[in-house]
C-alpha cells in the first residue's frame, strides 16, 4: 500500500484519431454495433476521475498463474510456457500503481473454454484461460501462461485471428478502463487480421505487439513477452498560478 495522495483532476481527452473508426465494414460486427449519430464531448464526472481501489488482498494465490490455476494438483496446462511483463503507465509516462488487470485467451490450440465456443480444436482440462494480476508502485506487472494459438472465426471465408491475449485494465478513475488485446513479435498474421487493419495508425498497431524479452526468460521453462500499457493521463492542474503535475 501506499502513502501518496491519490490524483483526482480530469482526465485528458481521448484522442480518437488514434483509436480505430467505429465503423469498420471489413470487420463486420462493427456495422451494427457503430453508432448511428455523431459522438458527444462531455465533461468528466466526479465518478469518472475517481474509482475503486484495489488491494493485493484481492487475488488468489495462483491467479497470476494461469498455468496451473486451472490444473489438477501434479499437473499443468499444455502449450509453450511464457511470462508476460511490462508497466503500466499513463500518457505522461507515470506509473499507475495498484492497477487491476484481468486477462483471458485461448488455449494453445486455439480454443476459449466458452459454452458457445464454435472451433474444434481440444481442450485442455487443465487451462481455464483468465486470470489477473495488480501493479506494484511502478506500475509493473507479471503472470504466466502459455501462448495462444491462433484460430478461425466466421467474419469473411477464411478469416483467422492472431495469437493474442485480452486485457482489461482498471486504472485509478473509471475513465482509466482500457480493454484491449496484445499480440505477438513476428506474427505474420497480425498484419492479415480484418480487426488490426481496422486501427489506421500502423505505430498504434505497433503498441499492441508485445516483443520477444530473451532478458527475462526462464532458462528450460519460460520465454518472456514484454508488453507496456498506457492509459489516460491526468490534466495539470493551477496553483497559485503554477502548472502543477506534469
């Protein structure tokens, strides 16, 4: 825990530039789901610039361990074993300490453990696919899993989505949540998915791909992925006619 004084000012505005259009014919769920008038800019609420915290007392002793936190005593999940680490920070490079993160993927053939679930490939009895994880006081972050396989789902004849594991990252504000998914160095099929050409910014695109970390690998055990994330900065603030933060 921590004796700063938490920041309550605004939040800056989201810079939808950066962000994919809402409406994106190529991945075809965006049709229906985009909005139909223009988009409103409203100030932030005493809600949105202040939000829940989290402590450490909330995980389980194994949910940053997706490699056994579903597994039967003895056993573990199949799959190339990986750590995925990096920091979270927001736009004016800060820290954001006690941040909660939950992750979810596929397993290593590609499949979701999911009721509705439509691809073929095996389950693995001992992979449930989520877990989650807080930041330190430097906004630093780690957990275990395997690497996902990539899979088919049913947006063109033969599309296929890239290995990739979902975030979602709760900062100290709800204006801070941030949903979105990391990808893997070297993947070719990244550049082929219907929804990664959906963002036009291809440095954005970049800041999805998490890089192979030989540094922080495990020697006979684990390779390491490195994947910073970056969330919504505060505004500076006046005092005494001084720009006070950053």
């Amino acid at each position: 825990m921590s004796n700063r004084k938490p920041e309550t000012g605004a939040f800056f505005q989201r810079d939808r530039q950066w962000h994919p259009p809402a409406y994106t014919p190529d991945y075809k769920t965006s049709v229906v789901r985009s909005p139909q008038r223009a988009l409103l800019s409203l100030d932030s609420t005493l809600s949105e610039i202040t939000g829940p915290v989290f402590g450490h007392s909330l995980l389980g002793e194994l949910d940053d361990d997706l490699i056994h936190n579903f597994a039967k005593p003895g056993e573990s999940a199949i799959g190339q074993r990986i750590i995925v680490h990096g920091r979270v920070v927001d736009e004016r490079g800060v820290g954001v300490a006690s941040a909660l993160l939950e992750f979810w993927q596929a397993n290593a053939g590609g499949r979701y453990r999911h009721k509705r679930e439509g691809y073929l490939a095996p389950l693995d009895p001992n992979f449930g696919g989520c877990g989650r994880t807080i930041t330190d006081e430097d906004g630093y972050y780690r957990f275990r899993t395997v690497k996902p396989g990539a899979y088919p789902w049913p947006n063109g004849v033969n599309d296929w989505r890239p290995a990739h594991i979902h975030f979602s990252v709760f900062g100290h504000g709800f204006a801070q949540r941030l949903i979105t998914q990391m990808y893997f160095e070297g993947d070719p099929m990244i550049w082929q998915c219907p929804i990664v050409k959906s963002i036009p910014d291809k440095a954005a695109i970049e800041q999805l791909i998490a890089a192979l970390d030989r540094q922080n690998t495990i020697p006979m055990d684990a390779r390491a992925y490195k994947f910073d994330i970056v969330l919504r900065g505060r505004r500076s603030t006046l005092f005494e006619n001084r720009l006070e933060g950053n």
